[in-house]
C-alpha cells in the first residue's frame, strides 16, 4: 500500500478532465464513467475538493463541477492535501520524556525544543510539500496535451455533450410521461 | 494518523541508545523499558532491523543487538525501509488507459512513457527520500549529545550495568535452585 490513498490519484485525473473541458460543467458520474471508474468513490471525493475551494458546483441540467480558479493555480499539493487532510509525515509521540532514568523527574533539558528526529521528520516532509507545490494541474495538462493528437481533445468534448444531450432527452421524455 | 507508523520513531530511539552504549549488546527488553514503551512493539521491530543489516544480534548472558556500523553510515531513511519496507508514496492504477472515448481500442500515445501525476509524485518521493537519506543516526545523537549534560549518559550506562548485573544474578539463583 502507498502513503497517498487512490483518491489523490482519482481525484487528480478528475481535475484534469475539468481543466481541459474547462467551458463545461462535469458531474462525478460523469467523470467516474468517462475514466471507467467507481462513481460512488470519485462521489465521495467531490465534497471535499469543493470544501478546499478547487471546484465549485453549480445545479440544473447543465450543472456539476468546474474548476474554481485556474488549472495554472492548483498545485498537487493543493489537491494531496484537499484529499488526505492534515496528515503528517511523522507523528512525534515525544518518547523522549519517558526515559527510566529520569525515574519520573524530567529534567528541563529532555523536552526542550522539537525533538531531533522530528525536526529531520519534518525537513523531509517539507521537501516533499515543496516539490508537490511545483506542479500545478496545469504542467500535467501540458505534458498529457503535447502527447494527445488534436482529435482526443475534440473525441472528449463530443463524449461530454453526448452525455448532456442525453441526459436532456430523458428529463424531456419524463416531462412529457 | 501520519504515514509513518509508530514503529519508525520507536526504532530510531533504539538505535539512538544502541549509538550511545556502542560497547554493549542490548536486549529489545532493556530498550523497551529503558524508554517507557511497550516491550512486545519492540521486539518485533528488531528482526526487521536485524535482516536490513542495521543491527546484529548475539546471544548470551551479555547478548542482544548491537548497531552492524557505525552510526554515521545508519541513515534515517535505511531506518524507514527496514521498518516501513517498499511503500512507495504513490500507487498508480494507470486510470489513464481506461478512458471511455478510446471504447477499448487503446491507442498508443495514452499508455506511452510514465504517467505525467506519476512522475510528478515520483519527484515529491525522491526529494522526501534524499532529504531522510542526509540525516545520519550519528547527527540526531550529535543534537542530542550537545543537550544533555554528562551526568545523563553515566546514567544510562549505570542502568543498563544494573540491567546485567540483575539478569546474571538471576541465572546464578536459578543455577543454585
């Protein structure tokens, strides 16, 4: 098992397809089915994603999810951390202050100022935090972009209005029921 | 929850001690105590310690585990490894190939080279991992060696002495017995 859980990884490729249909609002169902993924897992990722100010959404037949702000302005760090929550790298338990010899008289010394192996603890989340915050959705749709032919992007669009215009048509066919 | 597990942290503050008393073998019993922690934690993080080549083991009277090099060729991340084993930060599914416009005749280009969220993950492991890898078992005792005054480690050596000297006279009682 990784340290990040698959919804980084959902939730991510999800935000992708926003940014490149950046005109059009997607539900998670729809983006779970074009992906071939759980809908009910990539469901649960939303509110999240949209607590954290990376989504908005928006109701209606046309409705769903957009992306909030720029794809340029949204770092994997802001999506890792939108997904996981506040999860650190290390969590000191300050084993430290138990010592037996002390014998239960801690002296000052003992617990003053962060433990060291937390301290390095917390160097190499920050490294990784630093290099989480370089990417941006945006480099990852330039890299997917420059492989991708012209007809992808095109095959995608046609894709997502096809599931609009269905969805339309049924709402029509109940309205006439 | 953090992604390193307690047993991280408890198996560098072993080794710290066994940094500390390098002229004799300690039980995972002596350490667990001498720290305030649960023994049976302890002594399963030793075999993993042991077979990554950090610790050796030795038996007797006098036996336990000894650091296998000096502290100054231990690093925090040969530490990780050996307790936490090959747990990448990011599992990738390759959702990328399963796209429905490509209606199950994948082409090429989707699957070529290493997913773009791939890479940029690999990138955040990689510096979490060179960051670890430059803190050294030898400068976390360095810190904590300039905190602590000399009388502490006279301690700890009188402790550990009074450790031994028990275990053999309990042997003597049981040999008389």
């Amino acid at each position: 098992m990784a340290h990040l859980t698959a919804g980084v990884e959902y939730g991510i490729h999800c935000l992708l397809w926003l940014a490149l249909e950046r005109d059009t609002s997607l539900s998670s169902r729809d983006l779970a089915d074009l992906q071939g993924v759980s809908p009910s897992f990539v469901a649960k990722l939303f509110p999240k994603l949209e607590k954290a100010g990376i989504v908005v959404a928006s109701n209606g037949l046309r409705g769903g999810y957009r992306l909030a702000r720029s794809a340029a302005r949204i770092t994997l760090l802001d999506v890792v951390d939108a997904i996981e929550g506040p999860k650190p790298l290390f969590d000191c338990q300050e084993i430290r202050g138990r010592c037996a010899v002390f014998d239960g008289a801690l002296p000052r010394w003992a617990t003053n100022g962060v433990c060291a192996i937390h301290a390095a603890m917390l160097r190499a989340e920050q490294a990784m935090r630093e290099s989480l915050a370089a990417t941006t959705l945006a480099d990852i749709a330039d890299t997917v972009g420059r492989k991708a032919p012209a007809s992808f992007s095109q095959a995608v669009t046609a894709w997502v209005g096809g599931r609009t215009d269905a969805r339309s048509a049924r709402r029509g066919t109940r309205g006439r029921g």
